[in-house]
C-alpha cells in the first residue's frame, strides 16, 4: 500500500475592490450577471468562474493573482480558488450567493494580486490515518488501499485504521463518509450544528456517534444495501437478467482518495478505481467519482468518469430501503430521480432521502430483490454510460433534527420539488 502526501492548492480570498497601487491590474473591472432561471428562491447558490471565460473577458491573469468580486452594493464576496487539474494554478474560482426567484444579480469582478480578510468555513472534506499512539494524523491530501482491505472487527480493535472508517465530507448542513474498505459504501452524519465537527468524531472509542450528541450522529443503518449513494454497474448478459455488480468486495481492486479543494466554499474530492474487475471474462473497468460538497446545502454531487464499462451497462447509485416502503418520484422541475421520507433513522424519528439526476443521464428506476444478490435493500435509479458525457447525481439528506421543514412529509415534499426544479434550471451567466 502507497501512502501519498501533497501540500493542498486551495485558496480563499474575501476580495474587494482597491486602488491600482495597492494590487488591481490594468485590465481594469467588468461587469457581469448571474440569472436564476427558475421561480423560485435559490439559498447559498454555488456559482462557479472558470479561469477560461474570465481570461476571455479580463485578459490573461498573471501566475499568483486572482478575482475580485463584488455583488449588490459594491458587498464584497468570498471567492474560493481551486486548482482542479493540480497544475499549481487555480482553474475554478467558486462563490454562494441567495438569488430571488427569477433575480438577474449584477456583480463586479476585476483582478487583483491581493488576497484579504477570513471566512467562516462551511464545506469540509478530510482522510486521517490513525497513528501507533491511536490518535489521528492530519489530513492527507492522497491515500490508497489494496484491493482486500478489510472492514474493521470492533470487537478485537477499539479503533479503525481510518478516521470513522475512511473519508469523510460534510458543510453546515450534512455530512457523509464512505467506508474506505471492500464495502465502499456510503454513509449519513445527521447534524445539527453548523460548525465542522467530522475531525473529531470518531476519534474517542468512548464516544458512540450512534447516539445522538450536540452536533448530532450517525443516522443511518445501511447494511447490505448501496447506503447513502453508493455506486454499482448493471451489466445486460445474453440470455440472463442484468447483472447488478457492486462497486465493492476485492474484485474492485486498489482503491485512490484525492482531496481535490477543502472549503470554505466547497469541498471536493476523488475516489479512483482504475482496476475494478466487475465481471469475469472482461476488461477492467476504469472509474472514478468525484464527489463534492458546497456551503447551505443538503446533497452532494457526484460526477462519475467510467472507462472501459461493458457494452449498454448503466451506472446505478441506491438509497437503503430497511424503514421504508416505497419511493416517489418528483412531480416539479427537470431533473429525475427517487425519494423516501419515513421513520428511517437510527433516532428512530423521520428522514427524508433522495436520488435526483439530469434527464440527459436518466435511465430508469428499480428495486432491488432482496435474496440471491449481493445489494439488497435498496431502492435504485440508473443512469447512461457513455464517453461523450459522465453520469452525475445529488444525493440528498434531509433530517427533522437538521430543520424543521423535514417534520413532515409534505415539507419534505416541497423541498426536494423546489430542488428538482433548481437542478433542472441552473443559474445561467451573462456579460
């Protein structure tokens, strides 16, 4: 097993505008406008810049400078810097903002090579390693696993190898975490506080985060099922029903975290699966999923590259079904997907959980049977495979200690419609 360590290349800037002495360029400010195109109100909108449509309108920007932006009322805005093809520049400059239904926000932007102020993070993503003393080591930037990496037996260890069991991400909303083991699956943190709190759960064996606390807990049971999204192929054989292959086990092959950018806007990261021998007889499937988190939210996204995938497979991410009994689907907006809303966590009280992807990647829903496979328990949504477009979804949790509005069925309801709606219709950027 590798074990590999990298300074991180995320940057954060509460930019405001100043004179040219003290750090704006020559190419001088530009205006432009973010429009929601949907009726309704979108809360802490993730509005991503590319470095490509800004140089187009700004100039080239010089290595080491960066954005200055600024919104109603000259307000200056928090800017998140990430370097997502790990070049040691910054290719995406990130920021939230709260839109009225159909508002077209004006916005300042201009370079600079000053970077001011502090923002309070709220979007986190982190992998630690339990060290010899069993406290936990700093975050890494890289880490991998062989292809038998086992789960953990509590009953002969106290604590894991990794920090709750392998990656964790969350903002000042949700959390999640995946097994970074032969099961890879997917996992729900309930909170119900905004701070960042996944650095230290689970680091205390004397602390269960199965029960609830001040931040909140561990709110989902997912046993044999894909959990909280977790991934599978369905593979078509002459002669035979699709094959549903788990994303998991030893034939999954070696596995790669990378952290890609860690807050204060949003996190992200990428989980590489480049040897997964998901049937006999055919290549290796070559996968990977980059899964990222944004401040106020209650999803994360996931963007699924898979290569060398079996002729007409799909791609398949579940909800685990234990406490409930059916899915619905949504009634509102463009995009496709699954939800349930029951009794169906670990607290015993109501959860609401969904499944949402654009129509271009939808390709049918399912349940799983739940003898005589290896995934049960779990409700499903399929998506396209195809080199031209990658697969993505949201995966949403939606918890009544979290906020009120998921109390009920019918609030619930209303949430994940509006969601569909705004998935359907993203913001759309003018100059």
């Amino acid at each position: 097993m590798k074990l590999f360590i990298k300074s991180s290349f995320t940057f954060l800037a509460i930019v405001l505008l100043a004179p040219a002495s003290e750090g704006i360029f020559a190419q001088g400010t530009r205006q432009f406008f973010i429009s929601n195109t949907a009726s309704v109100n979108r809360q802490d909108e993730l509005v991503i810049l590319t470095r490509r449509t800004l140089e187009e309108k700004l100039g080239k920007i010089p290595d080491g400078s960066f954005i200055n932006i600024k919104g109603k009322a000259q307000a200056p805005v928090i800017v998140q810097f990430d370097d997502m093809n790990k070049d040691g520049k910054w290719d995406e400059a990130a920021f939230l903002y709260s839109f009225k239904p159909g508002e077209k926000a004006p916005f300042s932007v201009s370079v600079t090579n000053r970077i001011i102020g502090k923002a309070v993070v709220r979007a986190h993503v982190r992998q630690q390693r339990k060290n010899a003393d069993d406290t936990f080591g700093p975050s890494l930037e890289k880490d991998s696993i062989p292809a038998d990496q086992p789960n953990t037996d509590f009953s002969k260890q106290e604590l894991p190898p990794f920090l709750t069991e392998g990656p964790a991400w969350e903002n000042d909303k949700v959390g999640f975490r995946i097994y970074f083991d032969v099961r890879n699956t997917k996992d729900i943190w309930g909170k119900t506080t905004p701070k960042m709190v996944l650095d230290t759960v689970g680091a205390d064996p004397n602390v269960i985060y199965h029960h609830l606390a001040y931040w909140g807990m561990d709110i989902l049971a997912v046993g044999k099922s894909l959990g909280a999204g977790s991934l599978a192929l369905s593979v078509p054989l002459a002669g035979q029903k699709d094959t549903l292959v788990r994303l998991g086990g030893a034939n999954m092959g070696p596995v790669y975290y990378e952290k890609v950018a860690d807050g204060p806007v949003r996190a992200i990261f990428r989980m590489h699966y480049p040897q997964w021998k998901a049937l006999e007889n055919y290549p290796a499937v070559n996968l990977t999923e980059e899964i990222s988190i944004s401040g106020g939210q209650y999803f994360y996204e996931s963007k699924v590259s898979v290569k060398n995938a079996p002729a007409d497979a799909k791609l398949v991410s579940g909800i685990v079904n234990l406490y409930s009994k059916k899915f619905t689907t949504p009634v509102s907006g463009g995009a496709r997907g699954i939800y349930t809303y029951d009794l169906q966590s670990e607290n015993k009280d109501k959860l609401g959980m969904a499944i949402l992807t654009p129509p271009a990647c939808f390709d049918g829903t399912g349940t799983t049977p739940n003898e005589g496979t290896d995934i049960k328990n779990t409700f499903y949504v399929s998506m396209k495979v195809s080199p031209e477009k990658s697969p993505e979804f949201r995966f949403y949790s939606a918890w009544e200690k979290s906020d009120p509005r998921f109390s009920t069925e019918a609030g619930f309801n209303n949430f994940i419609n509006q969601e569909s709606v705004k998935y359907g219709s993203p913001v759309q950027l003018s100059w």
